[in-house]
C-alpha cells in the first residue's frame, strides 16, 4: 500500500496554516473510519496479509477459525460464523471518536481486542478444574448434559474435578482496525474538498 499518512499529514498541515477548524471535518473523517471498521467485521477481514496496523488494509480474509475452535464452539452449541463477530461484544468495543482539536481516537475496548487484531501467543497455566453440566431426562429415557453455570447447584447438576496441562494457544493476527487503499483514498478526498 501507498504511504498514506504523508499525504494526510500535508493536508491536514495545510488546513491547519489556514486557521480552519479542523473538528468538523474529523467528525466525519471518524465517521468514515467507524464505517471502514464495520465493514471489516462484515466480510471477515480486509488486510493486507502481513502487517497489523492502521494502513495495512488490503484484500486478504482473515485466517478461519482452526478445527479445534470449530469443535469447541459446536459442542457449547456456539454460532461458528463470522469470525469475531459470533456475539459482537468486540466490534461493539470499538469506538472511533474525535479527540482534542486536531486528532482521532481509536480505541478497542475488549480485553482481548489486542490479542485478536495483532495475534500472539496466550500462556495457559496448568492446574486442578471443575466442570459442571446440568443432567436432565427426556421422554425416551436418555440423558442430556449441558455446561451449566458456577452459581448452578440445582440436584440436577452434576460436577468433576479434573487436571488441566500447561499449553499455548497460538492466535493468529486477523487486524480489525485497518484501512484499504479505497478508504484512505476516500478520507483524502473528504480532506481535500474541506481544504478548497
């Protein structure tokens, strides 16, 4: 991708030496980066394949969900599709605000939004566990078991105590909050127009 920030900065420089406020425009040049983020979650990933910040927007999917996770989800009964989007609390962190006179604020405000847009390696500690499953009959006399809550201690509740081993959990970069070429392409001419 083109160095866009260069471009942006000489704009922005040039609206600045005018003496214009910049606010009015930042708020829609937010609101287009918002817009561009969402679409990201929408279509599973618009990246560039190698890099992870703002400007590596590009053509590429993120990487799908591994067997393993696919496996997990289906046994808790989880939606499989999209990839970080399956209950939305990420996409619903993010927030892209105008902060202060002259710039925008991008933030992700998840636990885990770091992890997922820059990937790395999560360290899980071993250790003893408990998992319990609620128990009930149907008609036909076979059982059914699903996790049931830590607060659960209903007689239909059963629990076990089990070792856990010590793992890595390798999680690969799929970069939410970036930029394609037509979405910088699109802030720039937004720019421009507002500096005429």
């Amino acid at each position: 991708m083109k160095d866009f920030s260069e471009q942006i900065q000489q704009i922005v420089n040039k609206i600045t030496q005018k003496g214009s406020n910049l606010e009015p425009i930042l708020v829609k040049i937010a609101a287009l980066v918002n817009k561009a983020i969402l679409k990201n979650f929408a279509e599973g990933g618009r990246w560039d394949g190698k890099g992870t910040d703002l400007f590596s927007g590009g053509s590429y999917k993120w990487k799908p969900l591994a067997k393993s996770t696919i496996k997990n989800y289906r046994k808790k009964g989880f939606d499989l599709e999209p990839t970080l989007n399956r209950r939305g609390d990420l996409r619903r962190s993010i927030s892209v605000v105008v902060s202060g006179r002259n710039s925008i604020l991008i933030s992700a405000n998840s636990e885990y939004a770091a992890i997922h847009n820059y990937g790395g390696t999560i360290e899980i500690q071993g250790g003893e566990s408990e998992a319990k499953w609620k128990v009930k009959k149907n008609k036909a006399g076979n059982y059914t078991y699903k996790f049931a809550k830590k607060q659960d201690n209903a007689k239909n509740v059963i629990s076990r105590k089990f070792k856990r081993k010590s793992r890595q959990l390798i999680m690969p970069a799929r970069p939410f909050l970036t930029l394609t070429e037509n979405d910088i392409e699109e802030i720039i001419k937004k720019l421009t127009t507002y500096l005429v």
